[in-house]
C-alpha cells in the first residue's frame, strides 16, 4: 500500500508517430486507448499521415474535451463513425470469406470491379461531386476549434503536393478538416485536395509518418512510432493482391 506522502513519478515526455494504413488505422485506436491509460508517459508531440493523421486530430480534440479519458472517448467515437459508414459499402466480404475466417474484401467482385476502374478511370470523372463519407464522419466527429487549441501537445500534419512532389507538414493553427483529408487522398480514389491553391495528395508518399518535425518541435528525444506496415516480409509475394500489398508496404 502507498504511503499517503508517495508521489508518482513525472509522466515520461515522448513523441509519437502515427503512420497511415486506411481501416488498418483503427489498430492505432487499440494502441493509443491502452497508451492514453499508462500515466507513466504523456505525448509531448504528435505526427501523423492519412488515418495516422485521423487518429492524432481524435486524440488532440479529445484531450482538450477531457484529458486521457476525453482522448479515449473521442477516438472511439470516431471510429464507431467510421465503420458505420463501411455498414453501407458494397465492399463486403463475401461468405466464403466469413466462413473461412478470412478478414478481407479482395475476392468481392465489386471490390475487384471498382480497383479495375480506378485504374483506367480518373476520380474527376467517376466522382466528380467529390462524395466522400470519410470526410462526412471527420466533420461530424472532431471539433478542429478544440485541435487548433492543444496546448498539451504539438501536431503534425503531412500531405504531398500534387506539383513538386515535394512533403508539406501542417502544424497547430493550419490543422483543419482539409489538411486532413489532403493526407489521406488516394489519388487513385479522390480528387486532390487545394489548400491555398495548390493540390495535395497523401502524406503517406512523402513519410509514413514524418519524423523531422519532431527535431524542431521540442527537446523530447525518445519517439514512439505505431507501426501499422510491416518493414519486412518473411516470404516473397506472389499474387497480384500480394505484390501490390507489398509495393504500397
């Protein structure tokens, strides 16, 4: 039992980095809910790109709400969002799949039909409204004034810019819903996103996540990264699915 005069430690400072991986982000959710119960350790700054950047904005209006557990509630608010908006995608898995166990939406024929499209069919001409329920369920879910105004923590941001090619971070006060979604545009999938008249595309081209930031942001030296893609395969891909599994790897 504790002394009533023991006092715990002063929370660790780390960075952490959040890359991106589409629905795989959701994994980071599992991660930053048991990380945001440790007190041992607090996030001095935050980078993320695509879902990572999803995760990161969660975690910032979260915590401003109500510290480690407002950061928990809003992350898992949003990715309640998220795959209730999946409920009503076309891409589902087939019940061969179900029965066999197998987590995937690669051998559903719409699945198949709409990669076959994206590849012979711009997003300006298969979606030129610009629909996308993602953007719809970050607009509903996170409150960006609450982002901008983290003082607990810094955040990074990363796009690519469609024109040079070239990694863009955006930091704090130029965080909002576009930013956003500019780090997680597949090109292949969505229009480029314009912020200040020039186009985005995802940060995940240029770092996955971004690390350099950090040098510049404060003196915390250790740097946490949730990995979500593998660095190495044991085994050399074979299938279509599985080589170009790899190559976005």
């Amino acid at each position: 039992m504790r002394r009533a005069n023991d006092t715990s430690p002063p929370a660790r400072p780390v960075n952490l980095a959040l890359q991106g991986g589409g629905s795989h982000g959701a994994f980071t959710w599992g991660v930053l809910d048991r990380l945001l119960e440790d007190t041992r350790i607090r996030f001095d700054a935050v980078s993320g790109t695509s879902a990572g950047a999803m995760n990161a904005v969660a975690l910032a209006d979260g915590w401003v709400r109500g510290g480690r557990e407002g950061a928990r509630e809003r992350l898992h608010a949003f990715w309640q969002a998220v795959g209730m908006k999946g409920r009503f995608s076309p891409f589902q898995r087939t019940p061969w799949d179900v029965f066999l166990g197998n987590w995937t939406v690669t051998s559903n024929p719409a699945y198949a039909f709409f990669d076959f499209l994206s590849r012979m069919v711009s997003p300006a001409m298969a979606n030129p409204l610009g629909i996308n329920p993602l953007r719809e369920a970050v607009e509903a879910q996170i409150d960006f004034a609450n982002v901008r105004a983290c003082e607990t923590m810094r955040l990074f941001i990363s796009a690519t810019s469609v024109q040079t090619g070239q990694l863009r971070v955006f930091s704090d006060g130029e965080i909002d819903v576009d930013t956003v979604m500019a780090s997680a545009c597949l090109p292949t999938i969505f229009q480029p996103v314009r912020i200040g008249g020039e186009d985005y595309w995802d940060g995940g081209y240029g770092g996955n996540p971004a690390l350099f930031p950090f040098f510049y942001a404060n003196t915390t030296e250790d740097v946490l990264l949730v990995q979500i893609n593998p660095i190495r395969r044991a085994e050399t891909p074979v299938t279509a699915r599985e080589i170009q599994n790899r190559i976005d790897e």
